[in-house]
C-alpha cells in the first residue's frame, strides 16, 4: 500500500510513497468515512512529498471533488481544512483540479509546500 494513516483526535494524515494511483486515493476515502472519530474530525492533510511517481490526471481530481461533496452532505454542518502537500508538477495540477471543483462551504482547503506547513495551517482552527 503506497500511503499510510495516522489517524489524530481530531483529523486524518495520509503520507504517500512510491508511486499513487487514483484507485490509492479512494483507498484513503474509505479509510476516513469509516472511521468512528469521522463526524468528529476537523483536519486532513494528504502529503505527496514523498512519492516517486503520480498516476493520477488532473479529471481525477474531478472526481475526487465530487465524491468528497457528496460525502460531506452526511455531515453538513461539519468544519473541515484539507491540506495538500505537493511540489511536482504532476501533483499540483490535480491537487488544483480537486480544490477548483470541491463545493463544501464549510470545508477550507489549501496546498502546502511541506508537511509543516500543512500542520500549523490545519490545526489552527481546532
């Protein structure tokens, strides 16, 4: 499996290796929305920097966005920050695909350049 959960108190870290396919990105959906702690969580931060290849398109994205969506429609009132840690190219089209697409007002997003940088954003609302 080229990604690994650390589930928190309050949210969800993905670090990815190796190379990511688009089917690796379900993957951690459902490892999220089953989670008990979901309704609770208010933090995730999917980091790509350590990844060595990218199977993903920017349509994927897409589709992530909309997945997301309708998964936050469970949870309406549910306060969210999504960081994506991401520097190549490849990654970064995508990650913007998903934000561009992503229609959940009360969930914020942002890419970051470093994991640090996506904890101190994310975790600044808890």
């Amino acid at each position: 499996m080229p990604f690994t959960t650390d589930f928190r108190e309050s949210g969800i870290i993905w670090n990815f290796s190796g190379t990511v396919t688009f089917r690796d990105l379900l993957d951690t959906n459902a490892t999220a929305w089953g989670h008990e702690n979901w309704p609770k969580f208010r933090f995730q931060i999917i980091d790509f920097s350590g990844i060595e290849g990218f199977l993903v398109d920017p349509s994927d994205g897409l589709a992530m966005a909309r997945i997301d969506t309708v998964a936050a429609k469970s949870e309406p009132n549910m306060s969210m920050r999504v960081a994506i840690v991401a520097t190549r190219p490849d990654v970064l089209e995508a990650a913007q695909s998903y934000l561009d697409w992503l229609e959940v007002p009360s969930w914020e997003t942002r890419i970051c350049s470093t994991a640090e940088e996506a904890m101190n954003w994310a975790c600044t609302h808890q």
